[in-house]
C-alpha cells in the first residue's frame, strides 16, 4: 500500500502540540505496563495521533479546532471502527489537566478485549 501522508505523519512527530508531547512521554518506550505505541502513524487516508497495534487501539487528541469538525471526526471514527479499530477520544485540557485519568482509560481499553469487528445481528454468537 502507498503511503501517501508520510511526510505530514512526519510534521506532525516534530510540531507536537503540548497535549501530545505529555501523553507520547507516558506511552513512548512501552513504558505504559508494555504496550508498544506508535505516534502520527498512517491507516488507510488517516494518520492516527497514537496507535497500539497490537491492542488495535487508537487514541486520538482534540484541541479547539475539532469542535468545529464534530461531524468529520464522527466519519473518521467509523471508518477506522470498520477497520477493526477502536478509538478513544480525550480533549488537550482532559491530557494537561489529568493525565492519570486519561491513562487509566488507556489502561481499561487495554485490558479488555477488543470486539469482533463484524458483530452478529442480535447479539448472537459463533457457533465453534
């Protein structure tokens, strides 16, 4: 697959903002309990703030702008739901303010399974 937005995931790496500079120092070097996180990193059109691949788990940072883009950013989660992914969402001010509350929900998400990514109608289960 091309990838087409190498360079700007690279502009991003380097022109943090300081909600992202924060989180990145606690996942960075697996220092979450292991957890091996990417930054800016390329899905599909898209490139994920931080990605835990082996946990298909993406956390995504909004500042001020995304309050305007509340559609494009609801789209943009479902696509990447779609792709297996799960998606967390935290506020720039919920990182600087809090960041032991916003591990922790890093830290649940881990923990739990993700879920099938093409549910069965009704709850119902596989048969195995």
């Amino acid at each position: 697959m091309k990838r087409m937005n190498v360079n700007r995931a690279r502009r991003l790496r380097v022109d943090q903002t300081d909600a992202e500079q924060k989180l990145w120092y606690h996942l960075r070097n697996r220092h979450l309990q292991g957890w091996k996180f990417r930054r800016q990193h390329e899905i599909d059109r898209y490139i994920a703030d931080f990605l835990c691949r082996d946990a298909a788990l993406i956390v995504e940072l909004d500042g001020a702008q995304h309050g305007e883009q509340v559609a494009y950013d609801e789209a943009r989660t479902r696509k990447l739901e779609s792709m297996g992914y799960r998606v967390l969402r935290f506020w720039d001010n919920d990182v600087l303010t809090n960041i032991e509350g916003v591990l922790e929900v890093i830290l649940e998400a881990l923990a739990s399974p993700a879920p099938h990514p093409n549910p069965l109608p009704g709850g119902e289960r596989e048969q195995g």
